[in-house]
C-alpha cells in the first residue's frame, strides 16, 4: 500500500499520509511523492481544491528521524521541493487534522488556507528541543499569527498546544468530531466557486508577503542543514530512536 493516497473527488483532491504505523512520519520519498502531486494539481483544470489529511491516530510525527540521521539533506532535497510546492501551490488547500501534528505537521499548516482538527488534535514544533531551528517559513508565519511573545514562548520551550489553544490563535478554523468530513465538505463548497475569483483571491491574499517568506524558507532550509549534522541534533534523535527500541 502506497504511503501517500491519492484520490479525486469530483474536482477536490485529497492527499492523505497513510504510513500509520510510524505516525505518519514523513519520509523523504513521500515529499517526492507530495511535492510532485502539489505541482500537478496547480496546472490541472479539473482540480479546484485540495485537501490534506493523515490516516489512523495521528495526522504527522513530522519529518521521519530515521531519515534525518541516514540521508544527507541539502536544499535539493525532497522536503525542501515539498515546501516550495506547497509555499506557491495556487489553489486552496485545506487540511484535516487529528493527534500528533509534529514539526512540518504544524509547520505546514501554516501555508495552508482552512485547517480543520479534531478535539484530541496536538501541536508542537520542537526544534529547538531537537538542536534545530524553525523551517517552512515559520519563523516569520507563526509569529506573525501569534505575536513575537507566544512564538518565542512556544518555538523556545518546544512546549506544545491543543486544539483549543490552536483556536484561539487563528492557526484552526474550527475544532471539528470529523475534521476530515468538514474539510472535503468545505472544499467541495469551494471548487463550486468560480475558479478564477477563488485563484485570484488566493493570491492576493498571499501577495503581501510571498517573496520575503520565500527568503526566510531559503535562510531556514540551510540553518537547518547545518544544524542537523551538530552533536545537540544528532543526540536527541539517538534518545529518541533509543526511547522507542527500548518500548
Ligand atoms: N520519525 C521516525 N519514526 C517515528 C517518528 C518520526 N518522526 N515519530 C514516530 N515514529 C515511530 C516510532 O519510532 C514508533 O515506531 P516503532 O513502533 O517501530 O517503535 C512508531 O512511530 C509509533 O510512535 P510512538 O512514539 O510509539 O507513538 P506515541 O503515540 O507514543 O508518540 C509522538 C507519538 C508523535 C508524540 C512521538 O512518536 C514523537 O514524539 N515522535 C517524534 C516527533 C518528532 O520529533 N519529529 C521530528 C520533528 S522535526
């Protein structure tokens, strides 16, 4: 069984992570997989909106550790051919969100148009516990949602937040018992739109600021590089790996 899912409802794609058994944890195939996806569904007529989701317990444990510590990550790596797809993906994309949303599994909801999540839904960017630094353009997107204040309190502490508090700072919609229902419900209202309004507004909306995101993704992507190899980095991915062989 593919770890991505790739299914069109009528002119709605959804995309669902499906390697539950790892919580979702991405690997660097799988952003192959959703960097490509993104970019086709940006230049197909027959696709107006876009759904992001995860199956079984949680929606993503964020990039696979394992990964992390066996493949050398440069700026052509797949991750970084996903957050570019999904920083200029033209269409709205909407996300449906339960459990565990780790690392990119908050970073990308960022980009995203509408999020959806579940009551048990919950957040966390750990990099700073992990010896790394923010990514996908959320050291200028969270704070701008959240306040200089909060963003550091969270990015610093490594601390993570609930699906109410994800509320109250505007990162969530709404809090949903079936966020994956809501958000093809959502989508399917949307692709009814017309099309060209809905790209346009999309793009205005992002007009503000896409380039200097862009900037601070490229800044990110090789800070981050750097620090995935440093001794802090490469500790805590061996206590995490050591904390889950020892059950
Ligand atoms: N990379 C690789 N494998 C991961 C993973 C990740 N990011 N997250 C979870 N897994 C694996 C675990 O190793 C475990 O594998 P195993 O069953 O073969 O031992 C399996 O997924 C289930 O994870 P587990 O930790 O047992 O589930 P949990 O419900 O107790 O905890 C999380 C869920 C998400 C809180 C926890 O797995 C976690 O903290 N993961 C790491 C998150 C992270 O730091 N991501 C990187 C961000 S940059």
């Amino acid at each position: 069984m593919s770890e991505i899912l790739i299914e069109q409802i009528d002119q709605v794609l959804h995309i669902s992570l499906n390697r539950p058994e790892k919580k979702n944890a991405i690997t660097q195939g799988m952003y192959s997989t959703l960097a490509s996806t993104l970019n086709n569904a940006a230049g197909d007529f027959g696709i107006r909106t876009v759904v992001i989701s995860g199956n079984g317990k949680a929606f993503t444990a964020g990039n696979d550790i394992m990964d992390f510590m066996n493949e050398e990550i440069t700026l052509t790596s797949p991750v970084f051919h996903f957050l570019k797809a999904l920083h200029d993906f033209p269409k709205p994309l909407i996300a449906a969100v339960q459990g565990n949303a780790v690392g990119i599994g908050t970073t990308m909801l960022l980009h995203c148009d509408l999020v959806f999540a579940a009551p048990d839904a919950i957040f966390q960017m750990p990099f700073v516990t992990l010896g790394l630094v923010p990514e996908a353009g959320s050291s200028i997107l969270f704070p701008r949602l959240v306040g200089h204040a909060k963003a550091s309190e969270i990015f610093l502490t490594g601390r993570s937040f609930d699906a109410s508090e994800s509320l109250t700072m505007g990162l969530i919609n709404s809090i949903e018992d079936t966020p994956l229902e809501r958000a093809l419900s959502v989508a399917a209202m949307i692709a009814k739109q017309p099309p060209n309004a809905v790209l346009n507004t999309k793009a205005l909306l992002k007009s503000g600021s896409h380039i200097a995101i862009e900037n601070v993704m490229l800044a990110e992507g090789e800070m981050f590089r750097i620090a995935l190899q440093s001794d802090e980095t490469q500790a805590a991915f061996m206590a995490f790996m050591t904390s889950r062989a020892k059950g």
